[in-house]
C-alpha cells in the first residue's frame, strides 16, 4: 500500500513538471518573401481555369501510357533509394517515441536475495545479529526529471519535428523517383522514334543506292554519285548504331529505378504520347510551400528552434523525482507479510553553478543552427521557385519550338520529294538529292528532340510544384 507522504507528494510532483514554463522562443513561422505569382512567364496553348482539371497526384498517368505507369509503381514499390527513405521513416519515428517517453516516469523492477557471514574476529553475535545472515527484497523504484523548465517538451517538440521532417524527405525521394522513371522512359521513346525514322531513313537509301548503281551500271552518271550514295547509306547505319546503344542505357538506367535488372520495354514511340494537361496562367507561388523538400526545410527549422529551448535549460536546475516501493525480510516466505514494507521518496536537484560559459556556448550554437536552419529554408523557397519558373518558360518556348520543327519537316519532306523527282529526271546531280536526305533526316531528329524536352518540361513543372496543381490555383 502506497505511503500517506508518496500519495500526497506524487500529484504535487507531477503537478509542478506539467505547470513548468518551457524555455526558448516558440516557432514562429517566417513570413515567405516570394512575388505572389510565378511571373507572366505561361505556357503555349493555355487551358481556361475553368476547364482545367485537378491534378491527381499521380500525375504521371496523365501521360497516358500504361507502360509508365506500370515502370512508376514498379519503382516506387522496389527503388532502393526509397526503401532506404521508408526505414529512415522508421526510425524517426522510434526516436520520437523515445522522446514522447520522456514525459511518463520509468519504473523498474528488481528483486535481490543474499546470504553473509560475518567474521568471528570483528562481530559479536546475538539472536538478532546472528553470524549468517539472509536477506530478501522485491521492489518498484523509478527515476523521474521533473520538466519544470520544459527541456524535455522542447526535446519531444524538435523529436517531433524531425520525424516529419523525415517523412517529406521521403514524399521527396518519391518524387525524384517517379520524376526520373518519366524523365528516362521519355528518352528512351524519343531514342524509340529516332530508330523508327533511322530505319525509314536506311530503307529510303538503300532504294536510292540501288537506282544510282543502276544508272552507274548503265553509264548515265558517274561512278561518283555512287560513292555519295554508299557513304550516305553508311552514314544512317552508324547513326542507328548510336540510336540503338542509348536505347538499351536508358533500359538499362530504368531497370536500376525499378529494382528489376532483367526489365525488358518493348518498343514504342515518343509521338504517339498526349501532351498533359498545361497549367493555367498566374499560378500562386504559395504552391511552393506544399513541395515535399519545403516542408522538410521548415521541420528542420522548428527542430533547431527547439534546440534553442533545450540549450537555455541548461541554465536552470534540474530536479529528479525518485521513489520506491517494496518489502524486505530475511526470508522468503515472510516476504510480502505485514510488516515488511519498505519504501522512499526523495526530490533532488541540480543546478549548474561554474561552468566557464558551457551553458552559454551550447545555447549560441543552438542559435547558429537555428539561423542555419533559417537560411536552407529561404534558399529551399527560392530554389523551389526558380524551378517552377523554368518550367514553365521552357513548356512554353518548348511547345513554340515545335511547332516551328514540324513546319521544319514538312518542308524538309517536299523538299526532298522534289530532289529525287529532279534527279530522276537527270535535272540536277546526286548531291543534291543527299543534301535534301540530310536536312530532312536533321529536321525530323531534331523535332523528336523538340518534342521530348517539351514533355521533359511538364515532368519539370510537375516536380518543381510538388506534384501538380489544383483546379482553382490561379489568383
């Protein structure tokens, strides 16, 4: 049964930990010193606020390829990289329950037997102070620091902090994973499309040679538009070469995402991919704040703003609750019987007197940190904003350069079927015609290129906004 003085000062003790001040600043949140909006920088072919819909957070389905689709759950399922993150996760989140333990008193329990026998040479013995002795004991004791100037709610406040901290670092390496998967699989379509045209290409020279060797044979031309076609010819199969090793790299990177080192992705083709939806003009820049890397810079900063509290604790002293509880008798069997009850209660504290400037130290390094804090946080911002900004420069003027390419092909196309009709009709030399086949072959390469970095720019934007937008972003 618990002591008249334990029951009467445990809820004083208790009392006197949860009343306590904490000391150091509260987090405050710093006031975001971004524009409002991300600039008048917008895309080409803007879709009306109206129309546009919301962003699902699986943003890389608006590609509208189950292939993707199936290499983003893939890598998000086996990446090392982010199963690495998900266990980090898992021990912030231990050390936070840590801390949380802090605030409950642990009790322990022991439990000792002895037996002595004291010497004949220094010990006179009596019935009761016999020459061996036995002992028996079973006790509760607990060790409790009682937070009167809240260094432990500052330490569960920062543990706190940390494990979310830790949980966007994860939401972040999400992101870079589904962001890098689009990012490689869209090369490796556009190297898919590069080949496709390679091969179109070949065929197309390999007809021409025929004709040129036929007319060579037949003494119409001169052996040298001969020459220019087979140098032509062998020209398109070392760029399919080249077209075809960057393909199996980009299958090779892919298969490293996804945690799968026998992946095999049939072929396809970067053309055939509907462009996702475009973002509406004058998104707010406060979008930003949602951005998995943003809010781990914050957490970070509430973190160190607490280490500030924990540091300045260490001025004032601390005061520890001990106490047991048990019984003692020199047998076993008298044990738990009425009157061998033992218990204690006792308060302590400590308070630093000469330190030498520890304390004072310790606290101006918080004070650092915190400002280091501060400084990731700002710089996260405008890093984040910047991206953002690029993104939406490059989706526009990328949009604009394609448009342009495919004018480009078009004319690089009857350009070419001009060529041959003139060759044809002996009307001018072989040159001409392989002049025509390089600027065509030139302007479709450089229009699949065109067309990546366009897609490229909207898996851009998508990273740089944390995963996309809402349909009622725009101010």
């Amino acid at each position: 049964m618990m002591s008249p003085v334990l029951t009467r000062l445990t809820p004083l003790a208790l009392a006197l930990a949860l009343s306590g001040c904490a000391v150091g600043p509260d987090y405050l949140r710093p006031a975001n010193l971004l524009p409002s909006i991300f600039g008048s920088a917008k895309p080409a072919e803007t879709v009306a606020i109206a129309t546009n819909p919301a962003i699902d957070p699986r943003w890389w389905t608006l590609f509208d390829d189950a292939t993707l689709n199936d290499l983003v759950d893939q890598a998000l399922q086996n990446n090392a990289d982010l199963r690495q993150a998900v266990a980090r996760v898992e021990q912030a989140d231990a050390v936070a329950r840590e801390a949380g333990a802090s605030f409950f008193p642990q009790i322990d329990g022991g439990a000792a037997t002895s037996n002595s026998k004291a010497s004949t040479k220094t010990s006179t013995f009596t019935p009761t102070q016999p020459q061996i002795r036995h002992s028996r004991s079973a006790a509760l004791s607990t060790s409790f620091e009682l937070d009167v100037w809240g260094r432990v709610r500052r330490t569960n406040e920062a543990a706190q902090a940390s494990i979310l901290a830790t949980r966007y670092s994860r939401d972040s390496v999400r992101l870079s994973v589904a962001g890098l998967v689009s990012s490689t699989y869209l090369a490796l379509r556009s190297y898919d499309a590069q080949i496709a045209v390679s091969q179109e290409t070949l065929k197309s020279r390999e007809d021409s040679l025929a004709l040129v060797r036929t007319r060579v044979d037949a003494g119409l031309i001169s052996p040298l538009d001969g020459y220019q076609a087979e140098g032509s010819l062998a020209a398109v199969q070392a760029q399919l070469a080249e077209q075809r090793r960057l393909r199996a790299l980009a299958e090779h990177q892919l298969a490293l995402l996804t945690g799968n080192p026998v992946l095999k992705i049939a072929t396809g083709d970067l053309r055939q991919l509907p462009l996702p939806p475009q973002p509406p003009e004058g998104l707010p820049s406060d979008l930003i704040e949602g951005r998995p890397d943003v809010l781990k810079a914050e957490q970070e900063l509430v973190a160190a703003n607490a280490g500030i509290g924990i540091a300045k604790a260490g001025y004032f002293p601390k005061f520890t609750l001990t106490g047991s509880i048990g019984s003692e008798s020199k047998t076993l069997s008298d044990l738990f019987t009425a009157g061998s009850g033992t218990w204690s209660l006792g308060i302590a504290a400590l308070m630093p007197i000469l330190d030498f400037g520890r304390t004072s130290a310790r606290v101006d390094q918080a004070k650092a940190i915190n400002q280091q804090s501060l400084v990731a946080w700002q710089n996260t911002l405008q890093i984040a904003y910047k991206e953002v900004r690029d993104a939406l420069v490059n989706l526009r003027q990328d949009g604009e350069a394609e448009t342009a390419q495919n004018r480009r092909v078009d004319n690089a196309r009857k350009a070419l079927d001009l060529a041959r009709l003139r060759y044809e009709a002996g009307q001018t030399g072989y040159l001409e015609v392989l002049d025509a086949q390089r600027t065509h072959n030139d302007a479709v390469t450089a229009m699949i290129a065109t067309r990546q970095a366009r897609l490229g720019a909207a898996v851009d934007l998508f990273k740089a906004l944390g995963g996309g937008w809402r349909a009622d972003s725009a101010s």
